[in-house]
C-alpha cells in the first residue's frame, strides 16, 4: 500500500511540473501587417519557425510600422486555461513588447503584464554563429553574400504577476522605437508555468546520434546536385564554372570515390548547365537546359539509357509550366510517372514550393500541384529527392526551425494525393550546419547521404552513413 501511494504521490509531481503550453491559432485583430503570404499576420501562429536560428524569415509577421512605431496584436487559443507566463518570439531587435492584456472570454481585456523601465530582454545566441551570412540563390544554383542585418534574437519571458485563469485571448502591444532596425515576431506561446518555454528544432534522437559528416575532397571545386547511379558505381556532380556547369563522374574503387573526371558529350552539352537530379538503370533527369516560356518547356529533360548509350526525349514538358525563375529543382520517381519540383509559381505558400506533376499518355505532365501548407512554409522548399518507395522525401527548406540558412528535411507522403505530407523532421545537427546545407541525395545501397555544404566560402560534398531504418524514424 505505501510503495502504491509513492507511485501516485511522483505521478502528481510529474504532472505538476509538467506544463500546459499552447501557441496561438487565431489572429483575433491586428493593427497592421506587410500583407501576402509573406510576413502576414497569419505567420505569427503555431509554434516559432525562426527559432533557434532567429534571423529575418518570411514565416514571421512583420508590421508597417516595425522600424519605429506602436503596433498591436490579439490572437486566441483553442483552449481556455490558467496563465503565469506568456512568451513572445522575437527573431529581430527582441525587446519591444510593452504590455500584455488577458480575455477570460468576455470580450474584456485586463492588463496582466507591464514593461518596466529596466526591464531586459534575454538575447537568444545558441544558434547565431558570426559567419551565418549567406542563402541560397536558385537562378545559378550558388551560394551569395547576403546582406549583414542586425539579429539580436530573443524571447520575452513574461511572467505574470498574479497567474490569470480561463485565458481564451491575449493583447501584446508592442513599442518598435525602443530599439533601432528591423523587428519581427515569430510566434506567442502561453503556459501555466513560470518555467521559461523552450522551443528546439523539429528532430529525433536517432539522427543525432550519428557519426558526424565528412567531406568528400575532389580538389575543392564549387560542387553542386550530388546523383549516385543505380549500381552505385559512379557519383556524379556539377563542378561550377563562369556562368557554366560541367557534370562530373568518380568511379568507386574499393569503396572510395576516386579523382572525378568530365563526363561523356551526351551528357555535357556545351549550350546548357549540366546538371543531373536522378539517374536509375533506365532513364537519367537532366537539368539546365535554356527554354522557351510559354510552351510547356521546363530547362528539364530525359535521357534513357539504351546499353550505355543516353538518348534524349526532348524537352521535358508541364502543362501551363509557369516559373518565376529561371531554373528549378526538380525528382522523379522510379518509373518516371510523377515530377516533384521545387518552385515558385503562382500557386505558392511564400516563396519556393514543392509541386508534383502527373505524368499523361501523350509523355507530357499535367498541371502541377501543390503539396499542401504542411510541407511547404512562407519560405523556400527545394532540392527535393524522392526514395524508391515513393513515399520518403528529403528536401531542403529555409521556413522551419533549423540550425542554419538552410536545412535538410525528411517528409512521408501519407496518401496517393500527393497532397497530404507528414510533418518535416529536420535531419539534426550532425548533417545540418549552422550554414547552408542542400541538394540531397541518398544512395539506398550502400545507406549514405550525399548533399553540399557551404564551406569556406565554397559549396564542398559531404557525405554520412545513415541506416534506412532511421531515416524512417519519427519520433
């Protein structure tokens, strides 16, 4: 009886400490926002997307007068509960929230929380490394210089002076000429606890417990879209040139990839980029070829493979293909039956999207279609990379929580929509760096992970054993 009574004596102690914290689901009213997808009122919701990486982000609101003036935000929870602590997410110049008012429901608000005149915002520095200073740019597939901003990452820790209950809604009223530059919020959470919420990057142990990725040294060329061969004899690559892409190829000799060499003229036009996105036994994705817009052409084409021999099917076509840039990226399944890419459209969630496109009798592809809000953020999803299960997709993302500019995902497509996606796992912080990680390929084989890296100011080849089974993991 005494050991049973200890047993529900620590229950209750867990679920004392435990704490019951959501994330706002509605933006009840606001003084004012950019507008768009981007940067919208509707990007202050659900749990943070720039954190811990802090830093601008298309996933967070951005009011009009966020350079020096007063705004204001009310938003709801799905659920009333008890309040001690609401925790505002501010990925630039933290420190401007100057009251907090609670609604019980009622439609009255009351303050529960006021700034006071010393009051100091906790600077969030884990994941802001001084070299964090470039994006992706997908018109020549390079990393750019971006532009120095002030970060200054943090969250505001409110805690309420006397805990509020049955809260349904909260007023944060915000003064933006407390501190010079830019200012963005990312997300309001409230919990029953004074315990400061913590948010971390969407993983699962499994990937950290990895070996940590190694480059793979060819000479220290730019190297960008990494594509093993069906039979794991070759790796291609693109080295990168003056406005010009040469593909590459290193055989595998005792389990090591040798010095690379330019690859055959079938495969190295002179007038395109050359760039490989998959290669199975029957037929090779060919990408960056020059096209015409308004024909369906998409700079893609298929190559099949006749005894060794590649013959181009022409330009690879999309139904009404409509893209904001120049180039895109693009997997295919095994048999050629469904295109994923990753681009900007009309039909975007923010910036760059994956969409999938059918493919239809006369070898054409259908209208394509988005994936859905799930997959793709207000910011870029790209580089996708299909498995042979035709399920499990790697993709890289700058809109999630991440450890740099851009971070490698894995998703599972969950029907055969192609519209339902489960939710992006980051791959952890043994491949992802606090830089730009992109352009996946996984070799299913030998179970390595192949993607670039931005190193020393070039993008370098690195690759990571990482067993199936755990990249299947989910929690």
């Amino acid at each position: 009886m005494g050991k049973k009574l200890l047993f529900i004596s620590l229950l209750s102690v867990v679920f004392m400490q435990a704490q019951q914290i959501q994330w706002a689901s509605k933006a009840i009213k606001y003084s004012s926002d950019l507008g768009g997808k981007q940067n919208g009122i509707k990007r202050i919701l659900g749990r943070p997307d720039a954190f811990p990486q802090g830093g601008s982000s298309p996933n967070a609101w951005t009011p009009k007068n966020a350079l020096g003036g007063s705004e204001y935000v009310i938003v709801g929870f799905e659920n009333p509960q008890t309040i001690k602590q609401v925790a505002i997410f501010e990925n630039l110049n933290a420190g401007c929230a100057m009251r907090i008012l609670t609604d019980n429901g009622s439609g009255k608000f009351e303050t529960a929380w006021a700034r006071k005149p010393d009051k100091k915002t906790s600077y969030y520095s884990a994941s802001m490394p001084a070299d964090r200073k470039y994006y992706y740019n997908r018109k020549r597939r390079k990393i750019q210089a971006a532009p120095d901003v002030a970060v200054n990452a943090g969250i505001e820790y409110a805690i309420l002076d006397n805990p509020v209950s049955n809260v349904a809604a909260v007023k944060v009223e915000f003064n933006f000429a407390l501190l010079p530059g830019q200012k963005q919020i990312d997300a309001i959470g409230i919990s029953d606890s004074v315990e400061p919420i913590v948010v971390g990057v969407n993983t699962i142990s499994a990937f950290e417990n990895l070996q940590t990725a190694q480059m793979i040294d060819f000479g220290n060329p730019a190297i960008s879209n990494p594509v093993v061969s069906s039979d794991g004899k070759k790796l291609y690559f693109t080295a990168e040139g003056e406005n010009k892409g040469i593909l590459y190829s290193s055989a595998n000799e005792n389990g090591k990839w040798v010095m690379p060499k330019p690859e055959i003229p079938a495969l190295n036009d002179e007038d395109s980029y050359n760039l490989l996105e998959a290669a199975n036994a029957d037929f090779i994705l060919k990408s960056g070829m020059s096209y015409n817009r308004g024909t369906g052409e998409t700079g893609f084409e298929i190559l099949e493979n006749k005894e060794g021999k590649y013959f181009s099917s022409g330009p690879l076509k999309i139904v009404a293909y409509n893209n904001y840039d120049d180039t895109a990226e693009a997997t295919i399944n095994t048999d050629g039956s469904v295109l994923i890419l990753g681009i900007e459209t009309d039909l975007t969630q923010g910036g760059a999207d994956l969409y999938f496109a059918k493919r239809k009798d006369d070898g054409t592809y259908s209208l394509l279609e988005n994936f859905g809000k799930t997959a793709n953020s207000a910011a870029d999803e790209s580089m996708p990379y299909l498995l042979s299960d035709g399920k499990t997709l790697l993709f890289c993302s700058n809109g999630f929580s991440c450890y740099g500019d851009f971070d490698i995902y894995v998703t599972t497509r969950l029907d055969d929509s192609w519209k339902k996606w489960s939710e992006p796992i980051n791959l952890g912080s043994k491949i992802n760096s606090a830089g730009f990680d992109g352009s996946p390929f996984y070799d299913e084989t030998s179970e390595m992970l192949y993607f670039i890296r931005m190193t020393d100011g070039s993008n370098s080849l690195y690759s990571i054993k990482l067993p199936l089974a755990t990249l299947a993991q989910r929690q």
